[in-house]
C-alpha cells in the first residue's frame, strides 16, 4: 500500500501548530497593546468644547488659580465644572462681544448650562474623591499636567487601574507639600525620596490597594 503521507507531513503539521499558537499569541498582544495605546484610552487628544477655553491663557498667561473655577475641589468629591457666572465675572466686562464667547453669553440669559465635554470620565463602577487627593498633597498636575501650558485641554494621563496603583503603591514618590498642590510649575526636589517618607507620616497617607477603596 502506497505511503499516503510523506515524510515531511509530521514536520508541516508542527509548523502548522506552531504557527498558530504564535498567531494567537500575537493577535491577543496586539489587542492588549491597542486597548492601553493612547488610541483607546484618548490620551493627548484635545476634545471638541462648545467654547474653545484655554487654559494656557487662563492659568498660565493670567494666573488664575484651579479653585476660582473649580470651587469645590478642596470639599467634595467632585471637581465641579464652574458655573457660567465665574466665567461672566471676567466676561461681562472682557470680551463681551466676542462671537466666540456667544455660548457663554447665551448661558447666562437663559440659565442653560453649556455643556462641556468631560475630558476625564472615570466609569461608574470608580469612585474617586479630589478634596482626599489635594488635602494629602497631590498636586494637580499629577493628574492633570501641565495645564497651564495646554490651549486645548486633553487627558494628560492614561487613567488605568495600572496607573492609578503606581501611586497608590508608592505615595511618597508623588506627594508634594499641600502649599504647592495648585502650583502648576511644582518640580518634585532631589530629595524627593527623605520629603516624601516625611509628608507620608505627617499628612497620614495610606497605602490602600484594596479593591474596595475605589470600586465601590
């Protein structure tokens, strides 16, 4: 009886199995790859706002504090969008005819919110709190950036779970003294290190890596 299979069949058939295990294995890498890429996550991608605000003029060209706008960022949990008035406060005056400050004008006649697109989501399932972040000392511009140097505003961080634990890991390698948490230009000092074991112990900060700390 003839030889159906050649001798080279056993060999094809492992390159065959080999070749599709790799290409399983790469196409679950790629996938992974892409879902933490800036691509996914919209990292760096300035977003489409009623109002072209920049914060680049506001903070940095006039110096205004995080908490003219956000007013409820050292009590609440919610860093709150500022209502239309703090805007009118400055606008009522500057800029009053501005065509791109229309939305802004037509808020404040008819009492309607603009409606901001938020740039940091978090899912429903994440709970987090900014006045537990800013009274223990972590500066804006961990989460944030360098606002004061973006005239669009994007997401300056990839917000994974990843990257939310790297610090809550390693608090003292983030913390800042709380007089220099709304300070955009804050560089952390070489002695980082003996500053932030310091800061740690005098402001009470936790290690807390426990599912339920955020997923509540």
């Amino acid at each position: 009886m003839a030889q159906i299979f050649s001798r080279a069949a056993n060999t094809v058939a492992r390159l065959t199995l080999w070749g599709f295990a790799a290409a399983v294995g790469l196409a679950m890498w790629a996938g992974a790859m892409i879902v933490r890429s800036p691509y996914e996550t919209r990292q760096a991608e300035p977003r489409e706002q009623p109002v072209p605000f920049s914060h680049e003029h506001h903070v940095g060209g006039l110096g205004i504090d995080c908490r003219y706008c956000h007013t409820t960022v050292e009590t609440s949990s919610f860093a709150n969008l500022p209502a239309t008035k703090i805007c009118m406060n400055c606008h009522s005056q500057m800029w009053a005819a501005s065509p791109a400050l229309e939305p802004v004008r037509e808020s404040y006649r008819t009492g309607r919110s603009l409606a901001w697109t938020r740039i940091y989501d978090l899912p429903d399932f994440v709970y987090f709190d900014h006045s537990v972040h800013v009274n223990k000392g972590i500066g804006c511009s961990e989460c944030h950036g360098r606002v004061d140097k973006m005239p669009l505003t994007w997401q300056a961080v990839s917000l994974e779970m990843q990257w939310c634990l790297e610090c809550h890991r390693h608090p003292e390698e983030h913390v800042r003294p709380q007089s220099e948490v709304f300070n955009m230009a804050y560089v952390h000092p070489p002695n980082q290190a003996a500053l932030g074991r310091r800061l740690v112990q005098e402001y009470g900060i936790q290690s807390l890596t426990s599912c339920s700390n955020c997923h509540r």
